[in-house]
C-alpha cells in the first residue's frame, strides 16, 4: 500500500495510486472529488466515473449528476452543453473524459464499453459449455489444459461478429 500523493491521507493500493496520481495533479481536489461522489475503493467504478467527470467540468456538475441518478455518458454531454450555451461558449470540458481516462485504468476498461470489451462479452458467453468446444477447434485430439485454446477462439468469434 502507498500513500496517495494528492492532498489526501487515505490509503489506497498503489496501483490505483498510480493512476491517479499520473492523470491528476497535485493541486487538483481529487480528495473532495473522491470523497463528495462516495468512492468507496479502486472497483467502485460508478463513484469513480462521477469524481472523474466532475474533476474534468469542475463545480456543478457532481451535485446536478447525482440529482439525475449519477454520471452516464449522456448526461455528462448534456451538462457540457449546457454549461457551454450558459457561458457562451462553443464547448465546456471533455464530453468523453471519463472513457478517455479509463481506457487507462486496468479496472475501467471492461466495465465503460472499451478496451477489449467485446472478447470479454464473448467468454462471458461461454460459460458452462466446457473445454470440449476450445480443444477440438484448435486441433487436439483430446483434453489439454491451455487458456491460448480458449482465448484463441473466443478472439475468432469475436472478430466474425
């Protein structure tokens, strides 16, 4: 465990440490962001997407996000816009910033929709069917304990879908 080195004296894992640390400065208020959308640990994705959005549009957006049941993709351009048109401004803030992030983050990948999220629905997929299926279609003529057989033929579905 290492200290985050961001105004704050809670402890997190070193790898969410990390992360933050390498997108967010040192004068940011990650605490407050972290604290006022109610992240809990590095999984809590939900909360995480909400301290990133409003670290990104700054006051307003974490209170006006929670009001509409938290952050989504669409509401986040929809503030955007809106505090754009309210400025007078042609645009406000990264509309896609939480992905944007993300795509960085071991644990945001799968759960924002990008990064290898189609393999993963493809296992997720196969569940309950066995090794049968994965062994025979790479070419053996009985059981192999190999995860390449599997990951190969899901990454083949994948790419024919």
């Amino acid at each position: 465990m290492t200290r985050l080195v961001l105004r704050t004296n809670r402890v997190w894992p070193s790898f969410f440490s990390r992360f933050l640390t390498a997108w967010l400065t040192a004068d940011c208020e990650i605490k407050s962001c972290l604290e006022r959308a109610g992240v809990k640990n590095p999984l809590d994705m939900e909360n995480i997407k909400l301290a990133l959005q409003s670290y990104n549009y700054g006051n307003g957006y974490l209170e006006w996000a929670k009001a509409r049941g938290g952050y989504t993709l669409a509401n986040a351009a929809e503030f955007s816009d809106m505090m754009a048109q309210r400025m007078g401004w042609s645009s406000y803030g990264d509309k896609q910033y939480v992905p944007h992030v993300l795509q960085y983050y071991a644990f945001g990948r799968i759960q924002t929709g990008i990064g290898n999220q189609a393999i993963v629905q493809v296992a997720a997929s196969q569940e309950g069917k066995g090794g049968t299926t994965y062994w025979s279609w790479y070419g053996f003529g009985n059981r192999v304990e190999w995860c390449a057989c599997f990951v190969l033929y899901c990454k083949r579905i994948e790419v024919i879908s």
